[in-house]
C-alpha cells in the first residue's frame, strides 16, 4: 500500500539566552476525500474553521490532512 504524507520542519527556540534551536519535523498524513453527492463539500477541522476551509465540488475527489494533527479531529 501506498501511504503519502505531508512533511514540515520548522526551528524552534529551545534556549532563548544562548539562541539555541532544534528542527521540528512534523509528519501528517493524507486522507483522500470523495465527493460522491450532489452537493459541495465544505471541511475543516474543529478550531481551525475560520482559517481552513476546504471547498470540494460534486463528484470531486482531493488530499486533505488535519490543521493541527494534535487537536481534535
């Protein structure tokens, strides 16, 4: 099986006073969603709602991963 993934580094501070940072890597998963109604599909995830929302027309298909792979989903 085939498994894809959104990946993300970032620097993060982990000691202001000596300006020291680490790589945070996150790995997210892709979930496909499929559209198989006559209506457009409007998604998000909880708390993330005014900031990401994914527009899926009918009989449309498209990746989608959680906002925040923490919070809840």
């Amino acid at each position: 099986m085939h498994y894809p993934f959104i990946v993300n580094t970032e620097a993060s501070l982990i000691a202001p006073d000596l300006s020291m940072y680490i790589n945070v890597t996150t790995i997210n998963p892709i979930f496909v969603i499929c559209n198989n109604t006559k209506n457009t599909l409007l998604i998000a995830q909880v708390g993330f709602q005014d900031r990401k929302v994914e527009v899926i027309p009918s009989q449309k298909r498209m990746g989608w991963y959680w906002a925040d792979p923490k919070g809840k989903l």
